[in-house]
C-alpha cells in the first residue's frame, strides 16, 4: 500500500453558500417541466409576459385660457310689440337746404335731442318701471285667476246645462202659452165690428165741434 505524504496534500476551499446560490439561480432561471401526458391539459400554457420598462410620467399641458366671447345684446321686444316707438332723429328734426343753420347747431341740436331722449327715459324707467311692472302682473295674475277658475267654469256648465232649459223651456211652451194662444186668437177672430152711417154721422158733427 502506497503512503501519501503532507505535503503533497493541497488545501481546497469549498464554499457551499456559492454552490446553493447558484443552484437556486439555475432552478428559477430553469422553466418547469411540462407535466405527464395523462395529467396534461389541452389548453396551452400562456408565456410569461415580459417586464413591461417604466413609463416617465406626463408632463401636463398647459389648458388655455377662456377668451371672452361677446355678448349679444337682448331683445327686449321679440314680437315687436313697440315698433312704432323706435323714433330717430330724423323723424323728428328735418332741416330743408334753404333755411340752413350752422353746423354746430345743428350737432348739438341732434346730440341734446339723443341725450334728452335717453337719459329722461332711463330716469323715469327707474321711477316708474318697477311699479308699473308690479301692477301689470298683479293685474294680469288677477284676469287670469278669474279665467281660470269663474269665466271658463261658468261657461262650461252653460253649455251643460242650457240643453235642458231649453228642453224645458220648449215643453212649457208646447204645453200652456202655444194652447193658450190658439184659443184666444180663435176667440178674437170671431169678433166683428161693423159701423152704420147713423153711427158714423154723429162721431163727424163732434169733431166739428
């Protein structure tokens, strides 16, 4: 039997830990194997889904700012009720080329008249407008109650219950005054009256008289 010297001996290091960790790197990397036939299901296994890579975040667009649109002005008389308020300076004011002013007058003329004619309405639309808008819709409030709930109704039950008066009306009729009527006409009609002229001389001598 042949003896091995210490010398010939080499020290080896083995580290386990190494040997583990790659061992369970190799048994994740590795995919599973597939499972016996007979445990097997028709449907096919989906792949793994790769790592989807970090999406940077959105940087916000800036939302524009609103512009102001124009307003429309509101018109306060739709049907055009008012027509024939809608008066000008033309229609008022008209000065013919003979007799012809100076030229300032006459634009402070039309500008006083414009002036005058709004601002006397605007004054007097704040005195009055309220009020008078008060009593009209209070006063069209009160014809529309009436309407509503005296004039239709009597008017409905007119018409219901005018057949039967006239009904009634039409057999009292045929009943007493169409009887009594035909019996005293035929009681007149045989009333005569003849005049002699006996009779007739003495009603001629006392018109005379």
């Amino acid at each position: 039997m042949m003896m091995v010297s210490d010398d010939c001996l080499v020290e080896c290091k083995i580290d386990d830990d190494s040997d583990e960790d790659n061992a369970g790197e190799e048994l994740i990397n590795t995919p599973p194997p597939p499972p016996p036939p007979e445990f097997a299901s028709k449907a096919s296994t989906p792949a793994p889904k790769p790592p989807t890579p970090p999406t940077a975040p959105a940087t916000p667009t800036p939302t524009p700012t609103p512009t102001p649109t124009p307003t429309c002005p509101v018109n306060r008389d739709p049907y055009g009720i008012n027509k024939h308020l809608k008066v000008e300076v033309s229609d008022v004011l008209a000065e013919p080329a003979t007799p012809h002013s100076i030229d300032q007058v006459w634009i402070y003329s039309v500008s006083g008249f414009e002036t005058a004619r709004i601002w006397t309405y605007r004054c007097l639309s704040l005195l009055f407008a309220v009020p008078f808008a008060l009593l009209c819709g209070i006063f069209l409030a009160i014809l529309a109650c009436l309407h509503v709930w005296f004039v239709v109704p009597c008017i409905q039950l007119s018409n219901t219950f005018l057949p039967c008066l006239r009904s009634l009306c039409m057999c009292a009729v045929n009943v007493f005054i169409s009887p009594f009527c035909a019996s005293l006409a035929l009681c007149c009609s045989q009333i005569a009256i003849s005049l002699s002229n006996k009779d007739w001389h003495p009603i001629r001598d006392k018109e005379t008289v």
